[in-house]
C-alpha cells in the first residue's frame, strides 16, 4: 500500500504530473514573454526610423509623379494634322463593302442592291415601274437600273434611267456586267448619271465622274 502523501490512483498521478510541470510552465512562458516584449521594444526605434526614410522617398517622387501624367498628354494638334485627322474620319465612316459572287442575273441585283445599302440608301426594293430593260431597283431617294445582258447597255437605257428620276425627282445610278457603250458614257457624262460596272465578284466599279465622285474618300454615308 502506498504511503500517505502519495498518489493512489491514475486521477491522482495526473493531478500530481500537472502540479509539477505548472511552475515550469509559468517560468517558460514568463521567458518567452519577457524575450517577446525585449525584441519589440529593441525594435521600437528601428520601426520608426524606416517610416521616415520611406516617408521621404515618397514625398521626392511627387514631382515625378506629376511630371509623366503630363507629358503623356498628346500635344494640340495643328491645323494641317486637324484636317487630316477629319478626312480619315470621314473616310473611316463607311465600313468596307461585302459582296456576293456573280453567277447568275439574280446575282447581279443582289449585289446591287447591297451596294446602294452600303451607299446609305434604305428601304431597297424593285422598282414600281419597270424599265425597257434590265431590272429597275427603287430606295428612299434614288432609283437604279441593273442590266445583267452580255451586251453594253445603250443609250436609250441611260436616258430612260434618267427621265425616270427626274419624274420622281429622285437620284439614279445604273449598274451593268458588261459595260456601257460610248454615246451611253458620254451621255451619262453630261447628265450627272453615276456608271458602275459590275465584276465577277460581285463588286461594282465606277466607270465616270459621278460615280467616282459618289463614292469617292471623304464621302458621308447618306441617313
């Protein structure tokens, strides 16, 4: 049997091995707080050494901070960039045209039709009153006549085109696949009428001045 004083039982011996790491316990942990509060006191100084070094380095890049803002401000334009910088504008206004392949005469028409939408005509339709030949294409504000035939549209159909826009006091233009002949250019010429041809891709080709100038750089998409 154990002596009096000693410990009896698993509860007691555990009691007892708590009561004898206690005290080293509180010393270690006494240690490390006092080594704990020693290094942040010794460092007390040094914290606030470097708050001023960095206080200073931020105060002399204020300059230079202000400085790259300002220099990378594009200067003022003068007046020969203004203008150009206008014409690319203007010229930027209208998106590329998308074409169709040609391969039959509804073709045609089809590309035609996308060419005067892309020239800012809405609403393109057929044309109410049908020319003598070719097909007649109708929009808000213009007419336009498309001659898919293997032969060179003629004379009577640019004057026909013509008188038929100045009925409807509208623009013309006429679209053909294999061209125009001489007097239907010329004739053309000195009645503003726009001559485009159109090519295999599907891209119509201004044959005068007045389609050159109807689609010429600088030129505003209509609305």
């Amino acid at each position: 049997m154990p002596g009096p004083g000693r410990a009896t039982g698993p509860r007691d011996a555990a009691a007892a091995g708590e009561r004898a790491f206690a005290p080293a316990a509180s010393e270690g942990s006494a240690t490390s707080s006092d080594s704990e509060r020693t290094p942040a006191s010794a460092d007390a100084e040094p914290t606030s050494a470097p708050s001023d070094a960095e206080r200073t380095p931020a105060s002399a890049d204020a300059e230079p901070t202000s400085a790259p803002s300002e220099a990378g401000l594009s200067p003022a334009p003068s007046d020969a960039d203004a203008g150009a910088g206008a014409s690319e504008s203007a010229g930027a206004a209208r998106p590329p045209f998308r074409s169709v392949t040609i391969r039959t005469a509804l073709d045609a028409v089809t590309a035609a039709a996308l060419y005067l939408r892309w020239l800012g005509y809405r609403g393109v339709r057929r044309a109410d009153q049908r020319p003598p030949s070719g097909i007649g294409l109708a929009a808000r504000g213009v007419v336009a006549l498309v001659d898919p035939a293997v032969r060179p549209a003629t004379l009577r159909d640019v004057e026909c085109l013509w008188l038929t826009a100045m009925t409807e006091s509208v623009d013309c233009l006429c679209f053909s696949l294999a061209g125009y002949a001489d007097d239907a250019r010329a004739r053309a010429d000195a009645l503003g009428v726009p001559l485009f041809v159109l090519d295999l891709t599907g891209t119509p080709r201004p044959v005068n001045a007045p389609a050159g100038a109807l689609t010429g750089p600088g030129r505003a998409p209509r609305t």
